[in-house]
C-alpha cells in the first residue's frame, strides 16, 4: 500500500510548481533542470587542451635533464620520460574528475617525437573523451657533469698508501668497490657532481680523483672506516676562478701496516690480530685462546694473514697432539693441542704456515 506517498518518485517528471521556461535547455531543448543542459554545457567547454610542442634538453651522454638551469639525474626510462613530458603538456579544465589517460608515440625524426595523448573522464556529469597532439622537441647538450668529466675537472685527489708496505690486491679491490659505492650513494642523494673521475693505480698505492670536495672527505672517511688507518686533509691553492680561490684537496689516507686478521709471533708466541687501536693492536693468542694488548714494537715477525690459510686433514686427536696431513706435501704431522680448538678426526682444519720455522698453526 503507497496511499501516503504524495511526490512523484522520479527525478525526471517535471515539477509542474516550476516556471516552465526554466525546465528546458535554452540550446537544444531537452529537458533540463536549470540553464543549459549538460550536453550542452560539455559542448560549450574547452576541457582538454594541449601545447602542441614542448621542448627537452637531454644530455646525449647521461640522459640527464635540463629543467631551467638545473640539471637532474632522469629517473626513469625514455618511454616513461615521453609520457611524462606529454602529460605535462596537457591542460584539463578544473572540473574533469575521474581521469584516465592513454599515450601513443612515434619518433619521427632523432630530434622529434609525436605524441597522441587521449584522455577519458567524467564532466558535469557525463563521459567526456578526446585526443590531443604534443609533439617533442629533443634538444642535446653536454650537461655539467659530463662537461666537467670530459673536461678533466677535480677538486681533489684521495691518496691511498699503506705504512710501511704495499697495498694489497684485497685492499686495493676493496678500495675500488667502496668509491664507487660512495658515488652511487652521493648521486642518488642528488649531489650530480659528486664523481670519480679517475682511478690511478700507483705502484705502492692508489690515487683516487674526485670531482667535489665533499666527495672526497666521504670517500676518505669511508675507507678508513673499512680498511683502518687515519684521514689527513691538505688543500693546495691552484689558481683563482671568478674572483674565487681555487683549492685542490689531497685526502691522504694511511693504512695501517697490520691489518685484521694478520698473524703475528711475539716472543715464541702466535697471535691473530683482531682490530687496530691507535696505540697497540688487540690480539688473540692463538696458543691459549686469550686476548690481550700487543705494542707494535714487541712483534718480531708477520707470517701472514687468515685470508692465506690452507686447510689440513685431521688424522688423529690424542690428548696434547693433533695429527694432521700437510696440505702442502700430504705428509703427516703433529701440532701441538690448543685448548680454545676441537679439532675432529676425518675433518679439515685452518692452519697458517710459518716457512722460517716450519710449522703449522690452527687458525679454528
Ligand atoms: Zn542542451
Ligand atoms: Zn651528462
């Protein structure tokens, strides 16, 4: 039973309380609640519009971009670059909702590239659709980093060399992997000319050369972080520039001469050094499993480092002796029991040789 319901359900039927030149579209006639209907407002709006050409300065070596001034690092590919400098060409009326867009491209020329944006959404109500034409002007010029490159530009110079011995092919790789990490880590935080420019191997050492100054104390800290030792900073005026001083900066870092996991003999005893303290190198002795404190003067010897170690058959454990094969000759030996290491028969064990008095030590 509807006996109470006095309005009619439907939008659509008009209301006969209202002025009947109010209820149809002044343009076309359809019924419409006020003015012009919607079809006819959409019919009357320029809701999409397009600058038909935008200009991009890329670098043709980097890919970097040009905006104004600023040059920035592209963080995307090239069709995603396209799309979004064909967006960025498209001007939609305020009142669009619901937006959806489509990008079609064909390179017509190096320097040109033909965009066809179409666009999908909702105004006043109705579906709207449309397509619009962006063509891409690519312009190519070298930008400040590549020129800077190209052009032998640094502003200092990271000087790698070892106390007392060369650096080795470990430190050395390590070095070369820790700047190019720092790079990576310096330009992804948008410092674009933070580079390294070069890497020179030096027959003790290795030179580093850097394209800013804070490149270069990163890099320093970085690496003695990694392979010890201490940072030194020495500027050197080269010239003026614009009224402006011009330093050049050489970071030199010092390695130590021990290193982590070096094997020392002090007074008949092995150790394995642990870390590298300004004023002594903390060790482990590795015939009583304890650590303790060695100045560098009380070590009489270096046998060699646990990245050198050989890996020995155990053949027996009996009491204070343990059997082993000698991986070098295959020949059976004995090495004196230590009481931090369980060496178990059939089973392999890390040893260091010492050649000048011919012995094997268990590394663990
Ligand atoms: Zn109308
Ligand atoms: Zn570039």
């Amino acid at each position: 039973m509807h006996h109470d319901r006095v309005r009619p359900a439907r939008a659509d039927i008009p209301d006969l309380t209202m002025n009947i030149q109010e209820t149809f579209c002044p343009r076309c006639g359809a019924p419409s609640p006020e003015g012009l209907c919607p079809a006819c407002r959409v019919a009357e709006t320029r809701w999409l519009e397009c600058e038909g050409r935008i200009a991009c300065v890329q670098c043709p070596t980097c890919f970097s971009i040009r905006q104004g001034k600023v040059w920035s690092d592209l963080q995307t590919d090239r069709e995603g670059l396209i799309r979004d400098l064909a967006l960025s060409a498209v001007r939609l009326h305020p009142e669009v909702t619901d937006v959806r867009t489509g990008i079609w491209f064909e390179e017509v020329s190096p320097n040109r590239t033909a965009c066809t944006v179409e666009v999908h959404g909702r105004l006043y109500g109705l579906l709207v659709h449309d397509l619009c034409r962006v063509e891409i002007v690519w312009q190519r010029e070298q930008c400040n980093r590549c020129s800077r490159i190209s052009g032998g530009y640094y502003e200092g110079v990271v000087q790698i060399r070892a106390a007392g011995r060369g650096m080795t092919p470990h430190e050395r790789e390590a070095a070369i992997r820790i700047a190019e990490e720092a790079e990576g880590a310096l330009q992804a935080s948008g410092e674009r000319l933070s580079f390294v420019s070069g890497i020179e191997e030096i027959h003790d050492g290795l030179d580093i050369v850097v394209g800013s100054q804070h490149m270069g104390q990163v890099l320093c800290q970085a690496l003695a972080g990694e392979l010890g030792g201490r940072c030194t900073t020495h500027p050197k005026l080269v010239g003026e520039r614009d009224g402006r001083q011009v330093y050049r900066i050489t970071y030199a870092l010092r390695l130590p001469f021990y290193r982590k996991g070096d094997i020392v003999l002090s007074k008949g005893t092995y150790y394995e050094v642990r870390k590298i303290e300004p004023q002594h190198l903390a060790v482990f002795n590795l015939m009583t499993g304890t650590g303790r404190a060695l100045r560098e003067e009380e070590v009489e010897r270096r046998i060699g480092n646990v990245s050198d170690a050989e890996s020995a058959l155990v053949t027996y454990t009996s009491g204070d002796t343990v059997g082993v094969l000698d991986p070098a000759t295959f020949a059976p030996r004995d090495i004196p029991a230590v009481p931090w290491l369980f060496p178990v028969e059939g089973a392999p064990v890390r040893v260091i040789r010492d050649p000048e008095r011919d012995e094997l030590i268990m590394i663990g």
